[in-house]
C-alpha cells in the first residue's frame, strides 16, 4: 500500500511561511481576483472563495473584480495593473474569447504576477534564475501549481527528483511546460504527454516513470492502476481525477495523492508566497 503525500501540511508549513513574511513587509500587500462570470465556471468560483478564506486567514485584503463579458478583461487588467493598492494580480482562467488565456496572460503586469505566467517571469524559469534581485535576496515568481508539485515532492525524502524519469501528462502553460522546466532544473528526465500522444506512447512512458504527474481536465480519461511503476511517485493535479484512487491505493506505487488531500491547497499557499514575493520586489 503506497504512502500518501500530506499537502495539507505541505501547504500548512508554506502559509506559516507567509504569515512571518508579512510580518516582515512594511506595508500589507492587497490581492485582487478577476473573474470573467459570463463562464458560469463553478470550479472558479469554488476556488475563489478559498483564495478568499486564505486571505482573511492571513490578514491579506483581497478584492474580487468581476468583469460580464471576456472583451472587459483588457480593461480590467490595466486598471488593476495600474491601482497603487494592488500588489498581485490572479486571473481565474480559462477567461475564454475573443482572447487566448496566453494572451490575457501577459496582460498581467510581471510586477503584479503572483501566478507567474507572464512571458517574462516564464523566462526567468527558462533560464533557471532563482533571484530578481540579488543584493536583496528578492526571488523570482514561477508558476503557483508547478511550484506545488515541486515543493510536495520535495517535502519527501524517499522522492529523488535528480536523476529520475518523470512522465507530466499534461502540456499546459500553467502546468506541464513549467513544471518541465522546474523538474529539468532539479535533475530529470521529462517527458511530457498531451492530448496528441498515441495511448499506447503513455503507456510506455508511465511504466517507466519514477515520477508522475497527471492534470488532464477531461472527466473521460483514466490512467490504468496497472501501469504504474513500483515505488514511484504519483502526482494527480486533476479536478475530476485521472486515476481509480481504490485501485492506486491497492497497487505498487510508492506514495501518491488522495482526493481528499489534494494539491490544490499547496497551489493556494504557493500564490501568497508568490505575493511576498512581489511586495518584497516593490
């Protein structure tokens, strides 16, 4: 029976971090969300409201902009990017038409970027640059749900990130390309997987992963149980679930996510240490 990875504590031990850290901020940081509610989204709204509950747990102001149609989001960005009051900005995506979530991406002011999915704090992950600022010791903002994983793996020492092959089936800009990326920087070997790979590509590549991590939003797909590799590490990102947790519970991997403890609560902590962050550059 493999073990299961605490994110609770994982996220926990990260929002204590905060808390001290914005003792430390000479003025409180504020937290703006934009959400485009034409979408209907109940997923957004879900974790919106957490965003929210967090916030007041730490005593960080948060407002929550609402724009009616996707056409407002430009609109809505540069008078966020532009309120002295606002330190980070989160957009829940998918924002949706007539503009791609990469585009509204790098509408976000790279100051203000507590997901770090501007195409200049994504640069800095390219190049593996850990400090915006050296002599302060400032660090750089990477993406929040990347940065989740990581900091979960590597919160177990029986998880060996150097030198192990791991397997992402999902090549999303806010989740499979930077998560690459970090995990290449740490030492691996990574193959990503997405919605063109022949199933039987994934196949192969899950049984010869010593790390892998799933976040396909499509209810209809499933990982076999049997595939997965003795002893290894198994990250499920996915809101509906990619993989029969009954049955990964009965099988040989060596410690994985439960549904009830899921990864979602280390990507919250993530983005108000990313907030820090961004006060701390200010």
């Amino acid at each position: 029976m493999p073990a299961i990875f605490d994110c609770r504590s994982v996220a926990a031990r990260y929002m204590d971090w905060t808390a001290g850290a914005l003792k430390q901020l000479s003025s409180t940081p504020k937290l703006a969300t934009l959400l485009d509610v034409s979408r209907g989204d109940p997923g957004n709204l879900q974790y919106r409201d957490y965003i929210d509950k967090d916030s007041r747990r730490l005593g960080v102001p948060c407002i929550h902009r609402e724009v009616r149609m996707p056409g407002e989001v430009p609109t809505a960005l540069a008078s966020l990017n532009e309120d002295p009051d606002v330190t980070g900005i989160m957009v829940l995506y998918p924002v949706g038409a007539p503009m791609r979530d990469e585009e509204v991406m790098d509408l976000v002011s790279p100051a203000k970027d507590v997901e770090g999915l501007h195409s200049t704090n994504l640069g800095y992950l390219v190049k593996y640059r850990r400090l915006l600022d050296q002599a302060r010791g400032v660090k750089c903002v990477v993406p929040a749900t990347a940065k989740a994983v990581v900091k979960t793996l590597l919160s177990y020492p029986q998880v060996k990130v150097e030198g192990a092959f791991a397997v992402l089936i999902n090549n999303s800009m806010r989740v499979g390309k930077p998560l690459g990326l970090m995990l290449e920087n740490l030492g691996a070997t990574v193959v990503k997987c997405y919605d063109k790979t022949p199933r039987s590509l994934i196949e192969d590549c899950v049984r010869r992963a010593d790390i892998l991590v799933t976040a396909v939003p499509d209810p209809g797909f499933r990982i076999d149980p049997g595939w997965i590799k003795p002893g290894s590490a198994m990250v499920d990102v996915s809101f509906e679930g990619n993989v029969d947790f009954e049955a990964l519970s009965r099988g040989p991997a060596g410690i994985v996510t439960a549904p009830d403890n899921r990864i979602g609560r280390v990507t919250r902590a993530m983005t108000f240490v990313n907030l820090v962050y961004c006060a701390q550059a200010r």
